[in-house]
C-alpha cells in the first residue's frame, strides 16, 4: 500500500465502540497521543459513532474537538461544544410505531431514543449492559414503551449474536422499504430512517468543512460503518472488524485492543 502525503488528509473521522476505544471503553494513551499530533499539525478531528450525542460527548471533550460530531449513525450531527443541532433526520413517527408494534408481538428487545434520552421498558441485562458499555442512563417507561409520542432518532434492538438474523429478516420483511437497519456489534441491531447513514453524515460535514472526499480518513469496524468507510479517500477498518467491512476498506488495521488506529495515524499521517 502507497503511502499518504501528509498534507492530503484534512480531516479524520472515528467510529467510537470497537474502533477507537478498546474493550475498556477508553481511549489509549499512545491512541490518545497520535490524535493530539494530528491536531496540532491543523488536521480536523471527529466522531461518528452510533451512540447518542450526550454518550459521545464526554469523548469530544476528551480530545478537545471543535467541529460537528456525527451520532445516532448520522441521524443527528451536532455543532461541539455549542450542542446546536445542525441535522436531524428521525424516524417517523408511524414508523417507529409499526416497529414498537412488531417488536411486542415478537417479544424483542427494543429500546428508543427521543430528543437525546434513551427510554426503555425495564431496567434488564440487556439494559444495563448497554449502560455499562456507553455510559448513557436507560429510562424504564413499562409498556408505556410501545406507545411513546414523538419521532426517535434512532431506535436500537438487542439480541444474542445468533438471533439477530432473525431480527434482521423481521425488520426487513415488514419495513424494509423505509428503515436502514445495521449491525453495529454482533448483539445490536441500530435501526434508523432509511435515508440515514454515516457517509451522508460525513458528506454533510465534509461540505462545511469544503473538505474534498480524497481528504478524509475514516476508522470504523461495524456494517454501520460501511457507507463511511466507503464514501472516504482513506477508509481504515481495524482488525476486528466483519469481512463485510474489511472487503471495501482501502486500509487493515490492527484491533481496536492492539491500538490500530494508532498505527495507521503514525505511519500514515504522522511520520
């Protein structure tokens, strides 16, 4: 693989969980060191992460960022550290109702998101495991889940690893013509408006920026990440990352837990 010039990446984009933070959630130190060259060196910086803005700030502030942070897989991009939402495109509101509808037929797990709170019906595993990995406070509503006014950003189901292809068909079959659905983990199933995706997000920002496409470097391991990775001159997937996304990304990484990122940054950027 040819090296990057220097001077032709402008602008630097991370997926958070499973890209740029290891198994601990965190940022590592050397991680954490190569992204502050970069941007002492002029090189913008930012997140697109499937996360809930109020979930990834704490990351933004971290690294000191200052342009708009992409969440919820593209469905809202945020001005930091103003919080002024400069997109948003939610589900619509019959919509996210057909999926509440089926997912209480099938019994699935489903959780939502609306004006950046996270509601739930209960405060079970699959709860508090998402807690415990993002940091985001679930708010158990009970049934009161399935009839919830107002058009999520982003609605999330969980499953174990062999069950999300059930999943997947289900919410393909009955609303697959106006729902993107994604992996983001094996366990997670990120649903959004069909128009949604982290590439349009980042062709979004990347014009305000007057950033050309050929400039960007992308990092990201999940089949949400795909249209970004793809839509980047540099798209970078870690190792740990399914075929799905390693097949269309230019560069290989190591893991998010063998500081990948870190590499590609000082070989390609920094050096």
């Amino acid at each position: 693989m040819q090296k990057t010039n220097k001077a032709a990446i402008k602008l630097i984009v991370f997926d958070l969980d499973d890209t740029l933070l290891n198994s601990n959630s965190s940022i590592s130190p050397r991680t954490y060191q190569a992204i502050q060259q970069v941007v002492a060196k002029g090189i913008k910086v930012t997140l697109a992460t499937g996360r809930m803005y109020s979930s990834a700030i704490p990351f933004a502030r971290s690294l000191g960022l200052g342009i708009p942070v992409i969440s919820y897989n593209g469905a809202q991009i945020s001005s930091y550290p103003s919080g002024e939402r400069l997109f948003h495109n939610p589900i619509k509101q019959e919509v996210a109702r057909q999926v509440m509808q089926l997912c209480r037929e099938r019994q699935w797990y489903i959780q939502t998101y609306i004006n950046d709170v996270l509601y739930v019906k209960e405060i079970d595993k699959r709860a508090e495991l998402y807690a415990r990995i993002t940091g985001a406070k679930p708010i158990p509503v009970g049934d009161r889940l399935y009839t919830m006014l107002g058009a999520p950003t982003k609605m999330l189901a969980i499953a174990e690893p062999g069950e999300i292809e059930l999943l997947k068909e289900g919410f393909h079959t009955q609303l697959g013509n106006v729902l993107c659905i994604a992996e983001s983990k094996p366990n997670f199933l990120e649903i959004n408006d069909l128009a949604v995706n982290k590439g349009a997000a980042l062709r979004f920002v990347a014009s305000r920026l007057n950033i050309n496409r050929q400039e960007i470097m992308t990092f990201g391991n999940g089949i949400n990440d795909i249209e970004m990775l793809s839509y980047s001159g540099w798209g970078v997937a870690v190792s740990n990352a399914p075929s799905a996304v390693k097949n269309i990304a230019r560069l290989v990484t190591g893991s998010n837990d063998e500081e990948g990122v870190a590499d590609v940054i000082e070989k390609y950027v920094l050096s």
